[in-house]
C-alpha cells in the first residue's frame, strides 16, 4: 500500500512538470517601481506682516489708564502638506521685579514708589484684553471670531473657547496663562508655499492697563515677556498645548 | 493552555505598541516671543526741611521775623504727573510762660501767614484766607490741598515756602512751638 502512494506521488510529480512546461503561455511582467510612502508635514510658519511674529505686543512705560493700550497680531500659515484640524494657542508670561522697566540694563528691585519690591503683585490681572479675534485669509473662507470685544453692552468675550479664571468679568493676561484657546480653525496646507500673503489665519490681540481706582504701585518699573505659543494639530482628540503660567524672576535670580 | 494565553499576552502588546505608533497624530508648535510690557514709574523724591521755634531755646524768632525754605521737589520717575502739597500732622505746644504779662491770647499758627511761589511764580491760594484778612495763615492751611500743576516726568522744580509771623500778634505767641509737615502727592497725570 506505502509503495503505491509512493508511486502515484511520483506520477503526479511528472505530470505536473510536464504540464508546467505545457501551460507555459505568452506572459509579459511589468514593474510598477519606484514606489515609496512619504510622511506629509504639518510645518506651522508664524509671521506677521514682516518676516517675524516676534514683537508683536511692546508697551513700554505702562501705567493705569485706559488710554494706555497696545495691539497686535499674528499670521498663521501651515506650510506642510497635510491640513490640520485645528490650532491652539497659550500663554507664557516671564515677568521681572524691576526699577525702571528695563531689563537690558540689569534686574533691579525698585523703585522707592513700588510698593512691592519682592514682586509683580497682582499686574497680570490688571492688564485685561480690550479685544480679540480669530480671522481667516481670503475673507471668505472660515467666519472670523471674535473672542472677546466691547459694545454698548458692555464687555464680551466667547466662553466657548475663553473662560474667565478668576471670575472678574474680564480676560486678563491672568486668565490667559493659565489656560489654552482651542478649537479654532486651522489655515489650509499650502504644502512649502507659505507664507504666500493669502492664505493664514489671523491672531488679534488689544491689551490695556486697567486703571483699578486705587495705588497700583506695586508694580512701578517691573517687566512682563509675553511669549505666545500657537501648535497645528492634526487630529480632533489632540491636545498640544499646556497653559503657559506665570513665572516671576527677581533681583538674583531667585 | 498556559502558553496560549502567554501567547495572546505577546501578540496584543505588540499589537498596542503598533497601535501607540499610529495614534502619534502630527503637530507643530511656534512661538512669538519678544513681547513686553514694561511698567513706567512715578518717584517723587523731595529735598528740603526747615523749622521756626518761637519756644524757650528754639529759633529765637518773634513778631516780624520771616524766613524762606527752599524744597526741590523732582519727578524721577518716567511717568508725567500732577502735584499736591498740604500742611499737615500739626503738633501744637502752647508754651507761653506763666509769668507773662500781659498773657496775650494769640495763637502761632494763627498769625503766621504763608506764601508760596514755584520756580518763583507766586502760587495763588488766596481763596484759602477764609477770614478775609490779606493774609493765609498755618491754621487756615491745615489739611488743604493745594494743586501745583503739572510735574513732568524727569523734571524738578523748586518750591518756596516764605513765613511771616505778624508784627501785631501778641504775647500769645511768646514759647509756642508749632510743628507739620508739608505732604506733597504725585499722581499721574
């Protein structure tokens, strides 16, 4: 019985060896070569309508008042080729304890009118935003936002993408260190074009001094770096960024 | 049966550690730095005391005798703001011996009569001589606020403060001492 599998084995063998060089037909092969899965970008380029996004907020010799403002903005393109689903943007205050508002020349506590001179006191939430909005380049893409303005009515801000940390009825640079704006649309990919001028979306921002109605002299020649943080995500469920916080340095660096 | 679970065990930790690859979505974060806010200042720094003593070893001053201070008063800060001043914190001793005769009933801060001038302007606070007598007295200076306009950032000026004590007042006078201060407020402007 074994030597009789083993013979129809061997038979099928030949038979098929025969029939291979029987069904050898006309065939051709083509390659599709050169085949390759590059990752896309998600590039996030900050300008303004210079080169650099830097700078963008500088108010020097501040005190109460209401006339005492400062306004900037922030253009933000994708210069990758993958769109993104939507920006966030923090806050990062680096403040000094200083005498005379300028930090280039050395930190020093001061002057004899501050009446805080191992601090900044409450200055961060003295300096409330007057305006902002969230817009999108050519106009007629993405409604802009505005996040926080001021009418007849009084002061607004959007508490869906803002809240007021400490409950004064203002954003303040407070509020926005210790919190993230997210959600807001992304501008296109413009996939190694950007920045073109045309397609960015655009972060506004107006500061002002609040004048409390009583001494603010607790902050007399001190100095706040507000270094704003803008992230691309690609995915809805992502979350890049962290509130920036405060940081307060002092004479020594303590 | 042990060996296949260990197996499972293998095949879903390489299949999450697959999975962890492919949830990193992309992102991108920029910064824009080299904002600042920088706060101005309002220092008002002043230089500048005197006294007049009409007690027992003071000043040796009587009715008739006057005298100017000179204070400098100076912005220092980088901040614009407006000047007060005000005679305050009296400290009054009624000092005339008993052995004064006649005693007399006047009062130092009553008949010592002020004026003021800044960079040698006079300032007017005429509408502070409330009995109408000519003349602006210590007592009707007490705690009044008087504006000296505008102190410019950087600036100083210097504020005279002449005393006359009347050549009519009376033995009332006579070891009286009086002592205040004189309160000068920046605010900005």
């Amino acid at each position: 019985m074994r030597s009789i599998a083993a013979t129809f084995l061997l038979i099928g063998f030949v038979l098929a060896a025969a029939g291979y060089g029987t069904w050898a037909v006309y065939e051709d092969t083509e390659a599709s070569a050169d085949n390759s899965i590059t990752d896309g970008t998600l590039d996030l380029v900050l300008t303004d309508t210079t080169p650099s996004a830097d700078a963008q907020w500088m108010l020097f010799n501040a005190y109460p008042g209401n006339n005492v403002q400062e306004e900037g903005d922030i253009r933000i393109y994708n210069n990758g080729s993958i769109d993104a689903d939507h920006v966030e943007i923090s806050f990062e205050l680096s403040c000094y304890e200083d005498n005379d508002g300028n930090i280039s020349n050395g930190i020093v506590a001061g002057p004899e009118s501050d009446t805080n001179q191992t601090g900044i006191g409450n200055w961060p939430k003295e300096i409330i935003v007057l305006s902002m909005a969230y817009t999108e380049s050519p106009s007629n893409s993405n409604s802009g936002l505005d996040l926080v303005y001021t009418d007849l009515n009084g002061y607004h801000y959007n508490s869906s993408y803002l809240t007021d940390i400490d409950g004064d009825g203002y954003i303040t640079l407070y509020d926005l260190s210790q919190q993230v704006i997210t959600g807001l649309y992304a501008p296109p990919a413009l996939n190694g074009n950007a920045p073109d001028g045309d397609h960015y979306t655009t972060f506004q921002m107006k500061l002002q001094v609040r004048n409390m109605n009583y001494p603010q002299n607790d902050w007399q020649g001190d100095v706040c770096e507000l270094v704003v943080h803008v992230a691309l995500a690609q995915n809805p469920n992502q979350h890049v960024l962290s509130p920036g916080g405060v940081t307060v340095h002092l004479p020594g660096g303590s | 049966m042990k060996n296949g679970l260990l197996a499972l065990l293998v095949v879903g930790v390489v299949l999450s550690g697959l999975g962890a690859g492919t949830w990193a979505y992309f992102d991108d974060t920029e910064t824009s730095s080299g904002n600042y806010i920088a706060a101005g200042t309002l220092d008002l720094v002043v230089n500048g005391v005197g006294t007049f003593d009409t007690s027992l070893g003071g000043d040796g001053i009587g009715p008739g005798d006057s005298d100017n201070w000179g204070i400098t008063i100076q912005n220092a800060g980088t901040v614009d703001g407006t000047l007060t001043l005000k005679f305050t914190n009296y400290d009054y001793t009624e000092g005339t011996p008993a052995t004064i005769h006649p005693a007399g009933s006047d009062d130092l801060k009553d008949v010592t009569y002020i004026t003021l001038s800044l960079e040698g302007n006079p300032v007017d606070i005429s509408a502070l001589d409330t009995n109408g007598d000519g003349h602006v007295s210590l007592s009707e200076l007490e705690n009044q606020v008087i504006d000296l306009g505008a102190l410019t950032a950087g600036s100083s000026e210097t504020l005279t403060v002449s005393w006359e004590i009347d050549p009519d007042a009376d033995n009332g006078i006579q070891g009286d001492k009086i002592q205040f201060d004189i309160e000068f407020h920046l605010q900005q402007s």
